[in-house]
C-alpha cells in the first residue's frame, strides 16, 4: 500500500479496535472496575504485568488476584504485611512464570513507592527526560529504581529493561492505558505529565506480524530497535499519538484470521 492507502487503513482499524465492545476480553477489563486513581495504578500495573500467554486465563487470574485483595487494591498496599503475605503464601498466587514470591515483592515495593508518593505517576515521571523521544531511559530507569529494595533475581525479570533491548511490552501497554485518552475512553488517560506523543507500541507476536506484512516493520526480531523503528513510521500518520494504531494492528492479528491467511 501507498503511505496514504495505509494511512487510511489504519485509521479504519483503529476506529473498529477502539470501543468498549472489546473490553471484555482484554486484561484492561480489570483495572476498569475502579475509580480511584490509586485503585487503577497498582491494578493495571499487575494486570499488565501478568499480561503474556492466554488472555482468558490472565483476566482469570487477574480477577483472583483482585479478589485476595478484597476489590481494594490501593488499600490491601497500604495494610501490607505479615498478616496479608501469610494469606497470599497460603494462596499461593501464579500466573505462568510470576507467582507468590514476585507477588510479595512488587506488593511490598509498592507500599514503599506510595508511602513517599502521592501516585505512582509521581513516582515515574521522576525519571523523565522532557527533551527524550521516547520513554525508553525513563521506562529502564524506572525498571532499575523499582527492583533496587533487594528484588530477588526472578522478580526483577518482570520489569523491562529497554537499555537491555527488551522490547517492554507489557509496560508499554500500562503507559498506554494512563496516558492515552480520547472519545473511546478505552484507556484511562489518568496521567497527565507525560505526552501520547511519546508513548510506544506494545509489541507483540500479534502487532509485530501485521506491521510487517503491512510494510510498517522490516526488523524480525520483536526488540526494542523494532519498537523504534516502528514507531517512527507510525508517528508519520499521527505524530501526537502514534500508539493509538496498536489498536489496529493487535485488532487485526487477533480477530481477523482471514487477514493473515491472505
């Protein structure tokens, strides 16, 4: 397709993809249920932390998840301690590779984080570089000053590392439900210190297959110089808010099968 062909083509699927009827199968279904700020923040960071295989089986253990923390999330934080860690030991949380120990350590960090800030937010945007284009210094640094309270080595593999090349899927998809808001309302649009124009695709096995059979994406591998790259080829079709196609290009590699057979 010609850039303008493409350009409307994605606007297209971005206007399919981006409604409320999709909700209720995607792990955002979870951080929905709540109001409070505070409630959002450490929901959807779990929720998108979990966020890799079946996605049936995320939202199942997300909502378990939601449910050891009595539909309080910000709350349960706040109250940690041996009380509640007996309880999840007990439980024995776990979602593939994240269980009960990683659980203790991001419950307990947490607590520390909102204890010396008023959101979690507040808490990223201290390793912000205005003059960046992307968050990728900030998502890394981010990564390190969480995992710096004596993360055990398993726990800190959850946190994406973008310095290392790690594509940073799953928090890339966070940043987008903070940050982005539009008439949809699908994402929250709750942080206001960082710019849609900044945020980056969460690329995925989904997103990475169509960009290439679209021409947006030449890299095989789904890294973070494949984020870079297309990224800036999506910043060409709207450069306010590029990550707004994720939409698009995770719509058709989920639910179009005939797409990618053709």
């Amino acid at each position: 397709m010609k850039d303008e062909e493409l350009y409307d083509f994605l606007e297209a699927k971005y206007r399919q993809y981006n409604n409320e009827n999709f909700i209720e199968h995607d792990p955002i279904s979870i951080p929905k249920n709540f109001r409070l700020k505070q409630d959002i923040e450490i929901s959807a960071f779990i929720i998108a932390t979990i966020s890799w295989g079946n996605r049936k089986s995320i939202i199942k253990n997300g909502l378990k998840l939601m449910q050891l923390m009595g539909y309080n999330p910000y709350d349960f934080v706040m109250d940690y301690g041996p009380k509640q860690a007996r309880l999840l030991k007990q439980k024995a949380f776990v979602h593939r590779t994240f269980n009960s120990s990683d659980l203790h350590y991001f419950l307990t960090t947490l607590k520390h984080i909102y204890s010396k800030h008023h959101s979690l937010e507040e808490f990223f945007v201290q390793h912000l570089n205005q003059n960046d284009k992307n968050l990728k210094v900030a998502i890394n640094q981010f990564s390190d000053t969480f995992c710096s309270y004596n993360c055990p080595a398993r726990t800190s593999k959850h946190l994406a590392r973008p310095l290392k090349n790690s594509a940073a899927k799953r928090i890339n998809m966070f940043l987008r439900w903070m940050v982005r808001k539009d008439k949809a309302k699908i994402d929250f649009g709750i942080w206001k210190q960082i710019s849609p124009a900044v945020l980056s695709i969460p690329l995925d096995v989904h997103s990475g297959r169509i960009a290439r059979m679209l021409g947006l994406l030449q890299r095989k591998q789904n890294d973070w110089t494949a984020v870079e790259e297309l990224d800036d080829k999506l910043r060409i079709f709207d450069s306010l808010d590029p990550v707004k196609y994720d939409y698009a290009l995770f719509g058709i590699g989920a639910f179009e099968p005939d797409f990618i057979k053709n």
